[in-house]
C-alpha cells in the first residue's frame, strides 16, 4: 500500500483521505455489521482521527452497541454508502469501509471481532492471535 489511501462511495462524492497504514486492520461479524454491509461480515480500517481527512456531504446514524455504547456511521446521502464510522469505545479513532479504498493489496486483518456471530463456514486467516471483544 502507498503511504496515501483515499476511499470513495459508489458516487464519488464523499471521501475519505487517509494518510499512513492503519492502526487496525479488522473483521467484524457482528449483526449490526452484517446489516450494513448487506454481508456476512465488514472489512475495517481504523486510523487515527488526524489521519484523516473527509470531504463532501455525509450523514449520520448513531446507534447502541449490544454493550449499550454509541457507534455514530456516516454515509453519503446521495448513494447511501456506509463509508466511515467512530465508535465510543476508541476515541480518537476512526474506521473507514476497507472496500472502499479500491486497492487489491490492502493488507490482510490482524484482528477478528464477534466471531461467534458469524457464519460457521467463514475462516478468517489473520496470521496472528484472535482477539475476542
């Protein structure tokens, strides 16, 4: 990966310029994942805040995590993709849609969330430790 990313939603209206490689590489399996990424899991990149530059039009949607903290997701009004979120429990954090990147080469996750809420016959190699949260 370059030292640049820049993540687009389907429109190309809104985006996400991020500079360096990610905090976090994660997979989630979480329902409210599932929902909304219309799959069996989401694929994320988690930068610092300042990492990050956005620009264009967004709205948001918050919601409680099962845990009862907030997750506020930003999308672009005019496609309705889903292409950044921030999340309670990591302040100063936040995750962008790794699709959206459109890079073949994004590196692969080092941490798997909510597995027990995926599908059984989905195996997520991150070559390291799984991290149960």
């Amino acid at each position: 990966m370059s030292d640049t990313h820049i993540a687009t939603c389907s429109c190309g209206a809104l985006t996400a310029t991020c500079r360096g490689e990610p905090e976090r590489k994660s997979v989630c399996f979480c329902f409210a994942c599932q929902r909304r990424t219309g799959s069996a899991f989401s694929l994320n990149a988690t930068y610092l805040r300042e990492a990050v530059t956005i620009a264009g039009e967004s709205r948001d949607w918050t919601r409680s995590s099962d845990e009862g903290f907030w997750s506020r997701s930003s999308f672009c009004p005019t496609c309705g993709t889903t292409l950044f979120w921030e999340i309670e429990r990591r302040p100063g954090m936040i995750s962008i849609a790794a699709g959206a990147f459109g890079e073949s080469d994004f590196p692969r996750p080092d941490v798997t969330v909510y597995e027990d809420q995926g599908r059984p016959w989905i195996t997520i190699d991150t070559g390291a430790p799984i991290v149960r949260m």
